[in-house]
C-alpha cells in the first residue's frame, strides 16, 4: 500500500472488540458480556420479522415512515425529527460525518464508550479525552476542554461501562456550557432501565444544537438485527438524513423493531426483571466486599482491589462457564463488567463469585 494514501486517522484507529460469546468445550456458557436482554426480545417482534420474510424481494421504504411514527407514538416525539441507523452506532457516525473533520476536536470522557474515539479518528477529527469523577462523566472537566476547535461532544448517559448517571441538572448545566456551534450528543443506549428518564428527549426540545439517540438492541432484545435512531431538531435531521443512505434498514429489520417498541407491556417486564435483578447483584457483590457504584443501565461494575483480583476473578467465572466483560481497555482495569440476567443467571454469577471471595479470605 505504498502507493496508496489513506485519510488521516484512520491507520490511528484500534478495532473495537466485542465481549466473547464461546469458551471452548463448554456447551453451557452464560453469556453476559455484551449487555443483552436476557428474555431475548418481543414474541410480536419475531413474528412480525418472519412475516416479512415474504416480501424480501421487495426493497425497503427509504423514510423509514412506519418505524418512526411507532417511536414517536410511544415516546411522544416528533416523527419528523427522527433518523433511524444501522444501530445507534450509526446516526453516530452520521454526526461526526456532518459537523467533524480534520483538524476539529471531539471530546469524549475517560471510561466512555470506546466507539467515540473511533467515529473521530473516522473522519480526521482529534478525541480529546477529559477525566471522569469517580466513574461519574464530570461536567467541569467536559466544559473546561471545550476550545475553538470543539465541534462534537459524546457523552453516554446510563454510561457504558461504568453504569453511572447524570441527572437532569447535571445535564442542563452541561449543555448550556456549551458554545451553540458544538453538537452535543446525548447517547442513551440503556434509557429504558433509568427509570422516569426521557433519554435527553427534553434537552433536544430546548436546544437546537442537542442529539439524542436510542437503539434497539438493549431493553428491545434486537441487537442481532442493528436498529437505533436519534431525535434532534430538524435543521439537524436534514443534515443527517442527507448523508445517510436510503436503504440503510431493511423492510425486516423495521417491522421487527416496529413491534418491538409497540409492545409496551413486554418492555415493562424486561425493565421490572433488571431492576430487580440489578438490585440483587448490586447488594450482594458490596456484602461480599467488591465495589459496586449504583447502576442505572442493564449491567454493574464489579471493582475488585487490583487488577490481578479482577483477573482471577474472570478467571474462576469462566471455569464456570460464565463470559463477563473485561474493562482494562476502558481505564478499569480492576473490574468486570457484568450484565444483569435472570434469576438463574445471576444466582450463577453470585455462586461463582462468592465462592472466589472466600477461598481469597481462606487463603
């Protein structure tokens, strides 16, 4: 490839890696290392994508018209400021394609989603990574960082992977610190498990340089099937719209993720399961005595007293057939993120990892 030159920042980029799905020999594994629903996803979900199987000559509908009416009748939005992805990764690339480029800077924090930095080196813009405040996204640190070359900031808020959250003042202040020029993104992939949150959908109304976006691969149990979507004005949903290819959804994934979103009552069952679940996993990692912030997402952060703790730790979970995510590569490297399951998974978990504290205190 000598010959051949590359845009600038793309050779910068380190491929994402996602959590593992298989431990060699082991036919029981529990998977919960990459945050998924584990009461998979709607019943009206899977028989609306089976029946679309008919049709799958047809191409889809471009404006993605029916899928953004089900989400603005449920959430209460405006259709007409609604963009629909390839997963909420893509409308975020959709933002740095439009408003960031070479020589622009976009700020991300330090244990956020690691996407982020990704997207900016994409188009040749500069992550700026500013601290965090015990896990918690610092909005001084975020405002301090903000210069004339600013043009994107991504927050994650339940973040990913710590699990922690900004309030509504918290956010408010960030936002209003903010030049009106720099977009702010408002990524709330795991809304549906704060409870009574709007996701940002209340800060898009009131800011025309404000971005939320939402996916359906979490709560929804579509991640198999990449659907997200984003709110904004419209002067920014144009912009997006113009850059995004018409066909990026197919007919399939949109009746299914049409379904999903109507059917409320599933979606309150996935919530309930997790906050209970959240809740005992929470409890009885602290009484065992590893560190757990309080969680507002579909997993919790598992901090152990050193990064060799946190090894031996995945270690004895996947002797027992159980895949939980490490953070090294997100700055916590003494932790496990572990996604909230059942009642049977967690009890696995919560087995597995009290034995390891004891034998650790035995020894």
């Amino acid at each position: 490839m000598t010959q051949i030159t590359v845009q600038p920042g793309i050779m910068d980029i380190a491929l994402y890696v996602s959590g593992e799905s298989r431990l060699e020999g082991r036919e029981d594994v529990l998977k919960l290392s990459s945050n998924e629903n584990p009461l998979g996803c709607s019943p009206a979900a899977q028989a609306a994508f089976v029946a679309a199987a008919g049709d799958l000559h047809r191409y889809p509908a471009t404006d993605h018209a029916g899928l953004r009416a089900a989400i603005g009748e449920v959430h209460g939005l405006d259709p007409d400021r609604i963009i629909c992805g390839v997963g909420s990764d893509e409308v975020l690339q959709f933002v740095v394609h439009a408003f960031a480029g070479e020589g622009d800077e976009v700020i991300t924090t330090q244990h956020g989603f690691s996407m982020y930095p990704i997207l900016a080196r994409m188009v040749g813009a500069t992550p700026v990574t500013v601290p965090e405040a015990e896990r918690r996204v610092d909005v001084d640190a975020i405002l301090a960082a903000v210069t004339d070359r600013t043009r994107v900031v991504f927050i994650a808020n339940p973040a990913n992977p710590t699990g922690t959250m900004l309030g509504a003042d918290e956010l408010q202040r960030l936002v209003d610190g903010l030049p009106p020029q720099v977009i702010f993104v408002h990524d709330g992939a795991y809304t549906e498990f704060a409870d009574g949150f709007d996701g940002g959908a209340s800060l898009v109304d009131r800011h025309p340089n404000v971005i939320m976006t939402r996916t359906f691969s979490k709560i929804h149990g579509l991640g198999g099937l990449r659907i997200g979507w984003g709110y904004a004005s419209r002067p920014i949903i144009d912009v997006l719209n113009r850059i995004r290819q018409p066909f990026n959804l197919s007919a399939a994934q949109m009746a299914a993720a049409e379904a999903a979103i109507r059917d409320t009552g599933f979606t309150a069952r996935c919530a309930d399961l997790n906050a209970r679940m959240r809740d005992r996993m929470r409890q009885s990692l602290i009484q065992m005595g590893i560190g757990c912030d309080e969680s507002f997402a579909n997993f919790v952060l598992a901090r152990f007293d050193s990064p060799d703790t946190a090894q031996a730790a995945d270690a004895a979970l996947r002797a027992d057939g159980i895949l939980v995510r490490r953070v090294g590569g997100y700055g916590l490297p003494a932790a496990l993120r572990i996604t909230v399951g059942d009642e049977a998974g967690c009890s696995r978990v919560l087995e597995t990892l009290g034995r390891f504290m004891a034998d650790r205190r035995d020894a």
